[in-house]
C-alpha cells in the first residue's frame, strides 16, 4: 500500500503541478554511487564533527534499542543489545568510508517494513538490492515525490506506536516516568526529534542520579512467629525490639549517597525518646561500599558509641567485609563474619540484657 501511495503521489506531483502550487517535493536524488575513501577532514572541523557525531551517536542508539525491544516484545526473542551496537558500528564506518548518512536501526523504516509483511532480517537484503536498483536507474523519478506523502506513510507506521493505554499505565504505576514521557513527547513535537530524546534522556539521568543519591533506609522489626526481619514502614504488625534499632541501607554505600544514610540513621535514633542500647546495621541489600562510605560508617559507629550506643553491622557481603576490614572499620561495627545475621545479633543481645 506504502509503494502504490509513492508512485500516486509522483503521478499526482506531474499531472497537477504540485510544485507549482506551493507543495514541497523531494527535489533531486544524486544518481550512482559516491566514490570509496576517506572523507578530507582538516583538525578545524573536529570542533563541530564531534558534538554532531555524538548526537548522532545517541539518536541511533536510543532508536535502535527502542525498536529492537518493540520488536522483541512484539515477536518474541531476546535483544542483544551489543550485538546490534557492533553491527551499527560497522554499518557507518562502512557509510564513512562511502561518504553517506549515518545509519541506524529506523522507528518509521521497520514499521514501514513490518507493516509490508516483513518477518525476518532478510528483507533488508532485498530492500538494499531494490534501493541499490534505484539509486544506479531511477533516482531521478524520486524528485516528483511530494514530501506531504513521505510524512503520510510514515505517520500511518508510526501511528500505532502511540498508546494511550500505556500513558494511563504511567500514570497509575509512576507519575514521574510519566511526566518524563511527556516531556519526551512535548520536546519532539516543539523542538524536534534529536532535542525531544535528548531531554528524555537527561531528565532519565537525573531522576537516575537523585534515587540513587537517596536510597531507602529501612527500620526492619520482626515478623510474627519467626526469626525473620523486614520494613516496619511497609508491615506495621513487625514487632519492634525493645533497645534495639535495626537499619537496612537498600542499596549500595557511596562517596554522593552516604551522607544521607548516616543522616537518616543517626536522626532516626535521636529522635527516640528512650536512646536505644544496640543498633544493628543490616548491610545485605548493600551490594558494595567504597572507601569514603566505609570510613563515614566507622565515624558513624564512633559517635553511637561515645553515646553508650553499640554498633553492629550484619549480613555483609564478602566484597563489602573485605572492604570494611581494608579501612579498619570493622571491629567499630562490632566486628563482620559471614554468620552473624539479624535475630543472631538480636538474640545475642537479649541474653545479655538478662545476665
């Protein structure tokens, strides 16, 4: 349908005289193909190749893996996102050296092809084979196309991608991805394209950086009948431990996000009318800590302890207990094995209140 569409609206174009009526056409289609080598690039122009290589760069990146998932969510399968990125790679330092466009995996191109009955990798091979064709004998019937046409069968392939259930999914799932798709889609709408993904992306990065700037601090209590801990914000019927506050940081400890965590932790015991006598750390969900987050967590211990409080941390992995011992941390925190867990820390405690 997409190729009777093109060839009516290049009939139309001639008959009527479109252009002659303020319809723009797709205007001369160099014929042949350009000569093999390497472009001549003088050191001036590297100032203004690279911001437009990179945006480039990440326009194809972006669209190539939004399709790729489409399909793969569509068809079946699994995306192989470096696969694809190698097979760009080559595919425009092939287009480099022939001095083409640079070349990505198309939104509107595969819907196009989809929409034509296409199923697998192989009608590429035979859509290069006709444009092949084309571009050595008829690129000079493509200067009659009015461009309206090329918008239209684009639209008509693309049109489907536009859900409006999906937005009411966002909408009730997370309001912040929803905010950040219509920020995508009012970007593409008023400032094109490459600008729309831009501050798609960066608005991404940003929400990226801020959760995990500030991750969640758990006050886990016990469950009901067993020796198992979780979130008393989320299960209210935990039972809480009398003198004794158990944290679980969920996420890794690093240099941007540990001041928060301390900040939690240590306001949290002091807002307490009663200070507690123990305060477990339950490091499980941390799956690394570096060097600047081990040593604030040993000046954390320190300042619990000076105020009668003891400090043990729990449940560490073997990369984060090496690293607490390599900053000499670890007897702060009560000393770290690969067998003390929560209720053995609680238990331990317990006893020792009744001795």
């Amino acid at each position: 349908m997409a190729l009777f569409v093109v060839v009516g609206g290049i009939l139309a174009s001639g008959w009527l005289g479109l252009e002659a009526r303020g319809v723009k056409l797709l205007g001369e289609v160099p014929q042949g193909l350009p000569a093999l080598g390497l472009p001549p690039i003088r050191w001036a122009d590297w100032d203004e190749l690279l911001p437009l290589a990179f945006a480039c760069f990440l326009l194809g990146a972006v669209e190539t893996a939004a399709i790729g998932r489409m399909f793969t969510a569509k068809h079946g399968g699994r995306l192989d996102a470096n696969q694809e990125f190698l097979a760009l790679a080559a595919s425009n330092l092939a287009v480099g050296l022939g001095r083409g466009f640079p070349v990505s995996g198309g939104m509107s191109q595969s819907l196009v092809n989809e929409g034509a009955g296409a199923r697998t990798p192989l009608s590429g091979a035979f859509a290069a084979g006709i444009i092949l064709v084309v571009v050595l004998f008829f690129s000079h019937l493509l200067a009659a196309l009015p461009q309206p046409v090329l918008a239209a069968v684009v639209l008509v392939a693309v049109a489907g991608l536009f859900k409006i259930s999906a937005l009411k999914h966002l909408w009730r799932g997370d309001r912040t991805e929803f905010f950040v798709a219509i920020a995508a889609i009012v970007g593409v709408l008023g400032q094109g394209l490459l600008r729309g993904v831009m501050i798609g992306a960066i608005l991404s990065l940003v929400l990226l950086i801020r959760r995990a700037s500030r991750p969640h601090v758990a006050g886990l209590g016990r469950i009901p009948g067993t020796r198992r801990f979780s979130d008393h914000g989320r299960h209210p019927d935990n039972e809480l431990i009398p003198g004794v506050m158990i944290f679980r940081p969920e996420s890794g400890l690093m240099y941007f996000n540990m001041d928060h965590v301390r900040d939690t932790i240590v306001d949290r015991v002091r807002a307490e009318t009663t200070a507690p006598k123990l305060v477990v750390l339950d490091l499980s969900a941390a799956p690394r800590v570096d060097m600047h987050s081990a040593q604030m967590l040993g000046s954390m211990a320190d300042e619990l302890t000076a105020t009668g409080i003891q400090v043990q941390a729990v449940e560490a992995r073997s990369s984060v207990r090496e690293r607490l011992r390599g900053e000499d941390v670890d007897t702060k925190l009560g000393g770290v094995n690969r067998f003390t867990t929560v209720a053995d820390a609680v238990e331990a405690f317990q006893k020792q209140a009744m001795t």
